[in-house]
C-alpha cells in the first residue's frame, strides 16, 4: 500500500466520500476517511423502499434528505449532523492475504469501535450475532455496513455522537423489534466536536492500523492536494473502474422520483 491517510470532512455528502473512498482505494492508500454528513437515509443491498421507510419518498424530498440505494451490507441507516461515518480505506488482501476475509475484517472494525467506546467512557456495549452494531441498554450506538470489490472495501461505520442525529431514525424501520437508538452523548460521554471524535476513534481502529496512520498521516497535505488526487483519476483505468462500479450500484432520489 502507497501511504497512511487520514482525513475529516464537516458536512459532507455520503455519495461525495463514496466516490472519494474509490479514488484513495484505487491509489492503494491505507487509513480513514472521516466525515460529518449531510442528511441521508441510506438503503443496504437487502433493503427496500417498501419495507424500510415509514414515509414516502416525497416526503424525504420536501425535506431535503438524501435517499440512496447502495450495495454495501447492513440495515438502512440514517445520518445527520452530530454523527461520525468512517469509511475505511484498505486492500482485504493486503491486510490479511485474503480478498475473502470479509467477516474477519467486520468483526475487528467492531472490536475496534467497542475498545473507543470503552475508552472514551461507555460503561458497557455488546455486539448482535444478525445486525453488525454496537448496543448499550439504552439502544444502537454504533452500525457497520461495507461491501468488498476486488478485495477494496467500501462503506463503512456509524457513530452516534450527540442526541440531535438521532431523531431522523423514525423516518425508519428498526431491524429488530423494539429497537431503541442511542449516542454517546446520551452515555454520559462529552462529545466536543465530530471531528475531534474521529480523530479518538482512529488510533483504536487496529484494523486499518488505525495508531500507525494516526501518527504519519499527512492530513493538511492530502486536503489541500485533494484536487489533484481527483485529477490523478483520468490517469488510473482502475480508478475509473471503481469510480464506475460505485455509480452503476448507487441511485440517488432527488426532488422528482427518477431525477
């Protein structure tokens, strides 16, 4: 892999760092895009319209909420203002010598978000053996969502940070009955900005050496160089590639169904 990267994104579009994710896969970057997104309700590959959304799609469009359609695994998920998306940046096979390692790669992503928890004061959190999160007693804190091509990975985390990202989950159906969403401000935890959040997160993120990048990541280099990694895809077939695949398995529902 090229070089550890790191970077945070205020007010971000979901569908923007997916294209970003592709871009620093295709370049064999290794590290964490962070961001703070824009309102999006977002469908997993096994989700539908028709059984996920308790309004319409009108609805969310008057409103301004995004609605995307994705490949990635997982449950519908809404994001907001006052959470954390992570979306990891890495090669299975690098990491593991294996393209395949799919539910290894999941299961240490949530170990490492569990040990943060922890370590940024959550008295406890447990895993569920169906849905890929993190739960207290009081709720869902954390969600895992990815799919793998050509052993890139793509997607990725949720955190809930404050109690004002967690209102728009009842625009959606809970996955499992009776299901509760919680952050970490609600845990008792004081939570400064998304930003500073992900950068506490990182180093306790061993999956994507998560220390290493945090200490080498060249972070203010690679936002003010962001335009010429843009430009560095009509260079790289592989990047297109990826850029095309994420575009062919994404739809978007603007202001007129169909748009």
């Amino acid at each position: 892999m090229k070089s550890n990267f790191f970077a945070f994104r205020a007010n971000y579009s979901y569908e923007e760092a997916l294209r970003f994710q592709g871009i620093l896969n295709s370049e064999d970057y290794c590290g964490l895009l962070a961001f703070e997104p824009l309102e999006t309700i977002t469908l997993g590959r096994a989700n539908s319209e028709e059984s996920d959304l308790l309004v319409s799609p009108e609805f969310l469009a008057q409103r301004g909420i995004q609605l995307l359609c994705t490949d990635r695994g997982g449950q519908t998920n809404y994001h907001s203002a006052g959470q954390l998306v992570g979306f990891p940046i890495g090669n299975l096979k690098a990491l593991y010598g294996d393209p395949r390692a799919v539910r290894r790669f999941t299961e240490e992503l949530l170990l490492g978000l569990a040990h943060a928890c922890a370590v940024l004061g959550v008295k406890s959190v447990r895993t569920h053996s169906d849905f890929p999160g993190l739960w207290t007693n009081r709720g869902q804190l954390a969600a895992v969502g990815i799919t793998v091509k050509d052993g890139y990975v793509f997607h990725g985390f949720t955190l809930n940070a404050t109690q004002a990202c967690t209102s728009g989950f009842s625009l959606i159906r809970s996955a499992i009955p009776n299901g509760a969403v919680t952050s970490l401000e609600q845990e008792g935890v004081a939570v400064g900005s998304i930003r500073e959040l992900a950068i506490r997160v990182l180093p306790y993120l061993s999956v994507i050496q998560g220390e290493k990048v945090h200490r080498l990541s060249k972070t203010v280099s690679y936002e003010s160089n962001y335009s010429h990694m843009v430009a560095a895809v009509s260079r790289s077939q592989m990047a297109m590639d990826h850029m095309r695949s994420n575009l062919e398995n994404i739809s978007f529902r603007g202001d007129v169904e169909g748009k």
